[in-house]
C-alpha cells in the first residue's frame, strides 16, 4: 500500500507538470499571434483606403470613411 500511494503522488505531479508545461508553452505564443493579428488588421485597412490621394478616382472624388 505504501508504495502505490507513492505512486499515485508521482503520477499526479507528472501529469501537473506536463499541464503546466503545456501551457506555458501556449501563453508564450499569444504576443506573437496578437502581433500577427495587429498586422493583419493594419494591412487590412490600408488596402481598404489608400492613402495616397492619387490613387483615389478623379471621377468619383474622395470617399468618406
């Protein structure tokens, strides 16, 4: 009995361990992807509106944001 109970506290910590490492692991990479998603917003909105005003039709004149 006293050795399953050893056991039973090893396997517990190993599993806590592992978790915790897992996790960890996934919280170091959210800078990264919040950084990607900025860019990609940024990109998005300045494909939406050019920002050279050249690029905005002579015809139709400049749109409203």
């Amino acid at each position: 009995m006293d050795g399953t109970a050893i056991i039973v506290i090893l396997a517990i910590a190993g599993v806590a361990s592992v978790l915790l490492f897992a996790l960890k692991g996934l919280l170091d990479q959210v800078p990264d992807v919040l950084n990607s998603a900025t860019r990609a917003r940024e990109a998005w909105d300045s494909f939406r509106r050019p920002s050279d005003p050249t690029l905005v039709d002579k015809d139709q004149g400049p749109t409203a944001a």
